[in-house]
C-alpha cells in the first residue's frame, strides 16, 4: 500500500499539470479518449481497492472506494494549490496523511 501512495504522490508532484487535466478537462477530450481515460481511471480505481482489500479486508466496497478516492483527492489538490505545492516536505506529509485515511478503521 505505500510503495502504491509513495509512486502516485511522486507522480503527481512531477505532473501537476496532468492531474489538473484529469480532474478538470476530461470531459472535454473526443469521446473514443474521454471513453479510454475514463476506463483506465476504473481501472486504477480497482487496483487500488484491490491492495486496501489485502490491508483491510472485509472493507465494505462502497466505503473502500470513498476512502481511496479521499486520500487520492488530497494528493491532487495539494500538488496543485500554489505554495503548498512547492513545501519540500510535501511528500512526506501527504504519505502521511493518504496512509492515515487508507489505514484508518
């Protein structure tokens, strides 16, 4: 579980601008790559409830999928909101918090 936070933290804080299109302009992609982009996003979705359930199993689905997309919410505002973004200790911080929310009971 945090080797997957510690890569998707690393990749959000070098590609800000991606989670920024992601987040923001999906809808504005042709519909074959918004189609695409959108099942891949399910895709890593289903990933990640597949390590939480390793961690934490018997999480009810609905409650795993809100406590991933929380702790991977926190991370893409973060990394997008101005000096915040830039803290040298962002990393560290955000591990922190994505591991308490994923951990959490």
């Amino acid at each position: 579980m945090h080797l997957l936070l510690r890569s998707y933290i690393e990749f959000a804080l070098q590609h800000s601008h991606l989670i920024g299109l992601l987040i923001g302009e999906l809808d504005q992609l042709p519909e074959k790559e918004r189609r695409a982009s959108k099942q891949a996003q399910r895709g890593y979705l289903a990933l990640w409830l597949r390590v939480l359930d390793e961690v934490r199993p018997g999480l009810d689905t609905a409650k795993a999928k809100i406590t991933v997309c929380a702790a991977l919410t926190v991370v893409d505002n973060a990394v997008r909101t101005g000096l915040l973004g830039r803290r040298p200790d962002l990393a560290d911080r955000l591990a922190e918090i994505g591991s308490a929310l994923l951990l959490s009971r």
